[in-house]
C-alpha cells in the first residue's frame, strides 16, 4: 500500500497510466472492428475511473498529477486553426448551407432538452442544466451558472453528449447514407464539440477540421439564442 501511495503522489504516475490507458482503449477499438460501445474516450474513462476505486485515490490528487495533459487542451484548440486554414477555400464553398446547418443544430440541440425534459418531469434546474450540453465543457458550464442550471451536472451532461455523439456517428452516418467528409464532421463538431472533433480527425484531416469549426461557432451561436429560446419557452 504505501508503494502505491508514493506512486499516487509522483505525477509522471498519472500522466503515464492516462497515456496508457488510452492506448489500450483505442487498441481495444480497432480490433472490435470500431465497435460504437467500445469508444476509446468511453473505455478511457471506465477504465481510469475504475483504477482510481480500486486504488483508493482521490480524483484530486489524480487531476493534480495529469494537470500537465489537462494545459494541452488550450494549445490543441488552437492548433485546429491549421486544418481550418488548409480547408479555407472549401468553407467558402459551403458558407450558406453550413450556416443554416449551425443554426438549425443549435436551436435543436437546445429545444430537444427543453421537450424531452419538459416530458419526463425534470426540473427546471435540471433542464437549464442539461440545455447547453452540445457546446464545449467551458461555455457551456458558464451558460448553465449564468441561467440558474448547475455548472457541475452540465460538465457530465457535455461529456455524456461528447462520447455518445462519437460512438454513435458513424453507424448513424451508414444508416442514413452520408458520405461527404464535410458533412460528417461538421455533425460531429456541432453535435459533440471536442470529443466528436477528435472522433472527426479519425476520419480525416477535412472532416476534423469542419469538426473544429462547428464547434467553435456553435459556442457562440448558443450562448446568442439560448436566452431567446428559454424565454421564449418559459413565457
């Protein structure tokens, strides 16, 4: 017990088994043939949060320990301008259908929760919370605290849409037949913010970086008519 309390407190423990850990999901993965239940950031997690109970550590000391993997993620979002600017041309291209389809995704993502919370008798806390799931975790826990929601269940309400979005994009893409890359990772980007962008990169470098742009835009778009369309519907 007390190696693994020396193990708990060297950061490098936990930066190792994340890297791991992730490794062997997405082994796990390809080799189920991309199995929808088997995605690598849902094993990930499972497996993360299991090592974390059996060992006895807390998730603070945890975090602490793979901080430096948590300070990536600003330099990552940036990097997405790269793809972005090498698919310049193609988004002027499809400038107004993306446009409508930003708009469309955002009113929807948000009034589904507002019906289906409505219909299964959750509270209007609850309801405020779960609203801004499809943007990226920081907006969205903003926009929750802002409108009265719980910032707190708004951050597992994003990671469930991430994950999910991502384990079902491609059995949804066979299903309906939708093969521009374009298409696809604009849909996953706007659906399922940076899990489904990084789910997007794994299908390419163009889906990826629609992907980045639809999460970047739905941001904004929801955080301009989530006011309107809960006012609208609470009036």
């Amino acid at each position: 017990m007390s190696v693994i309390s020396a193990l708990a407190q060297y950061p490098a423990t936990w930066i190792a088994l994340t890297g791991v850990t992730y490794l062997l999901a997405d082994t796990l993965y390809h080799r189920a043939r991309c199995f929808p239940l088997l995605n690598p950031v849902l094993v990930s997690v499972l497996l993360l949060i299991a090592v974390l109970k059996i060992s006895g550590v807390s998730y603070a000391t945890y975090f602490a320990g793979a901080k430096p993997i948590h300070l990536l993620l600003g330099p990552a979002t940036v990097a997405l301008a790269i793809p972005l600017y090498l698919n310049l041309a193609k988004m002027k291209q499809y400038f107004i259908p993306l446009s409508i389809a930003l708009l469309v995704g955002s009113t929807v993502g948000i009034v589904s929760v507002l019906v289906l919370g409505q219909w299964m008798g959750l509270s209007w806390t609850t309801i405020l919370s779960f609203a801004p799931k499809s943007c990226t975790t920081p907006i969205a826990m903003a926009l929750s605290q802002e409108h009265g929601g719980l910032p707190s269940l708004t951050a597992n309400a994003v990671i469930v849409a991430g994950i999910a979005g991502a384990a079902m994009a491609l059995p949804l893409f066979r299903w309906l037949k939708i093969e521009h890359e374009v298409a696809q990772g604009f849909a996953l980007g706007l659906a399922s913010h940076g899990v489904g962008t990084a789910r997007a990169f794994q299908i390419s470098d163009t889906a990826g970086a629609f992907a980045g742009l639809a999460m970047g835009f739905n941001g904004v778009v929801t955080a301009l008519i989530l006011p309107i369309l809960l006012t609208a519907w609470y009036w």
